[in-house]
C-alpha cells in the first residue's frame, strides 16, 4: 500500500508499506542475512519503506508525524499489523527512533554492493503512541 502525505492541496510526500513474508522488499533481504529468524518472531510483520517527504519538511517534525500517526491509523483499520520493520539509512534511523522504532542491526551490508543499511523495528502499539497527537489517548 503506498500512502500520499496532502497538505494544503499540495502533495508533501509518501510512505509504501507492504506485508512481510512474501520476499518483496529490501528489508527481508537484508533481515535473511542479519537474523533469519527475525521475522517468525515478528507476526503480522509490515515493511515501513520508501519514505519520501518535500524538502521544506523535512525539518522539525509536526508535520511528517501527523502523517505517519494517519497512516498507520488507516492501515490498523484494513490490516491485521502487529509488528513494522524497515531498511534505511544510519541518518534516517534517528527520525524513526523518535517515532517509536528502535535500531534492530547496523551496518547490514547489501550484497553485491558497499551499500550499508540500518534495520529497525517497532511493535504497532509503541509506534502508535509515539505517533499519537499529544492530547490522544492510545490503547495498546
């Protein structure tokens, strides 16, 4: 499923998730090789991936956490997602650690390239209240 991020009619960016377990994503390659176990760990596993945001917000992050707080609410009503995982850069981590993620392996190294990645990893009701408005209450 791939997410549009709107904001005063103006598109600002996007977000893909995809279920885990069906090898479509540069996460399960990467998890193959860090911890194969990973994901039998993680049910209803969802890749996080392909986040792209407009320049303009890309600092501070009121805005970006509205949308990933709206996405992930649209995706809890139409999918069973229990677990979210993703593949990005050391840099990127950082933003996703602030919104409930925490850093599953480092440096993971893509085969066939010098391409390194960061692993990371969320339960949905960590992710959802880190995401949540601050007036919001959220049950796990």
């Amino acid at each position: 499923m791939v997410f549009a991020f709107e904001l005063h009619d103006r598109l600002i960016g996007t977000i893909r998730l995809v279920p885990l377990g069906h090898g479509l994503t540069l996460t399960e390659q990467l998890l193959s090789i860090s911890d194969p176990q990973a994901m039998s760990r993680w049910p209803q596993a969802w890749d996080a991936g392909r986040l792209v945001v407009a320049p303009e917000y890309r600092v501070g992050q009121d805005v970006l956490k509205r949308c990933l707080h709206l996405t992930l609410t649209d995706l809890l009503e139409h999918a069973d997602v229990r677990h979210l995982a993703g593949s990005c850069t050391h840099i990127l981590s950082r933003l996703y650690r602030r919104f409930g993620f925490s850093l599953f392996a480092r440096d993971v190294l893509l085969p066939g390239t010098e391409k390194t990645y960061c692993l990371i990893h969320g339960e949905v009701g960590r992710v959802r209240e880190a995401l949540a408005p601050a007036a919001e209450a959220v049950e796990a």
